[in-house]
C-alpha cells in the first residue's frame, strides 16, 4: 500500500504543491520563499524518513505568516490523507534531541484528535528576518489539520536557531517512530474503538 499525498492549495495569498511519502528515504525539495521554514522542512523530511517537495509561492510583501500557515495547512492534509485508516501503525512517538546548548522534548499521536501543547521560551522575537512566533504557529495548524496530538516543550536553550532546529528534529524523531508500521500489529488499527 503506497502511504503518499499529493496536496494543492491556492488562494489569494498562496499558490502550494506539496507532495509526501511516508515511507521514503528522507529525501526533501522545499522552496516556499522563506529560507528558515525551508531549512526546517528539510529537517523534517531527512529525521522523519518522509520525502517531502514542498512548491509554494505566497504574498510574502506582506509577511511570512500567510505561506508559513498555509503549508501547514498543505502537510497537515498530506499526513491525513497518507495515513489512511492508520492501520497497524505504532501512533505514537517521543524523542529528546539536543542541538547544541538548546533541547527539545517533542510527544506525538496520531489519534485522529487535534491537541497541542506548547512549553517553549524564545529569547527573541526574530531568527534573522524570521518571527519565532510562527514556528509554534505552523505546529498548531499542523496538529489542527492532520488531527495529532502534539506536546513540545524546551526546558532550556539559549540560542533561538538551536532551539527551532532542536524542536523540528524532535518532531520528525517522533513523527518517524509514531508513522512507523508495527509487524506485531498485524494491520489493526491501534485504538481499543477500532477506528482513528
């Protein structure tokens, strides 16, 4: 069974392909016009094992935030859509990655139910021409859309890039173990309802 997405969105403030394989080798092509969200987007696939291509192009004279949601929104959708039934799955992952002084604790599942919480400091309100404050943005919408639970928290770190490239590696950590097909599973859905 082929676990892939192919997801389009246009707008008015965005025009977004984005294409995912669950079960890749971690390969990544990601131009979204905002340099650190592809940085981290490569993250995500090479630690995740997902290929991921991400193609969006979105009003960034305005700022960030319309294209950095709306590829949220796109991977979220993807995720869904990739998991299926989500049967015979692992569902859930956790991993602590430091990066450098910073370390990140992300928890993941993929229960069909959206809930996130967020107990992460930045020490500042930008990553170069970045706002941090669209790094927790972009995780909310994606645990929205693709219906995860998802808890992230950074007891301690300094560096504001540390502290993004930690979180991001931590998710793909986790994603990677919670996507992960459990042969002891034998297919069935991992949920004592019989559904995700």
């Amino acid at each position: 069974m082929s676990r892939t997405a192919k997801i389009q969105r246009k707008t008015n403030e965005t025009d977004i392909t984005l294409e995912l394989n669950l079960d890749g080798s971690g390969g990544t092509g990601v131009q979204t016009g905002v340099g650190f969200l592809d940085h981290m987007l490569d993250h995500l696939g090479k630690h995740s094992l997902c290929d991921l291509t991400v193609r969006a192009e979105g009003d960034l004279h305005v700022d960030d935030h319309h294209t950095v949601e709306d590829v949220a929104i796109c991977l979220g959708e993807a995720l869904d859509k990739a998991l299926g039934d989500k049967a015979g799955i692992a569902r859930y992952g956790s991993a602590k990655v430091p990066m450098d002084e910073a370390l990140a604790d992300v928890v993941v599942d993929l229960s069909g139910r959206a809930a996130v919480v967020w107990d992460v400091t930045f020490t500042g309100e930008k990553i170069g021409t970045f706002d941090t404050q669209l790094i927790e943005e972009f995780l909310r919408r994606l645990a929205s859309v693709a219906k995860m639970n998802l808890h992230v928290s950074v007891p301690y770190g300094a560096n504001d890039h540390h502290i993004a490239e930690a979180i991001f590696k931590a998710f793909a950590q986790a994603l990677r173990q919670a996507k992960t097909i459990d042969p002891d599973r034998k297919g069935s859905v991992p949920s004592t309802k019989g559904s995700l």
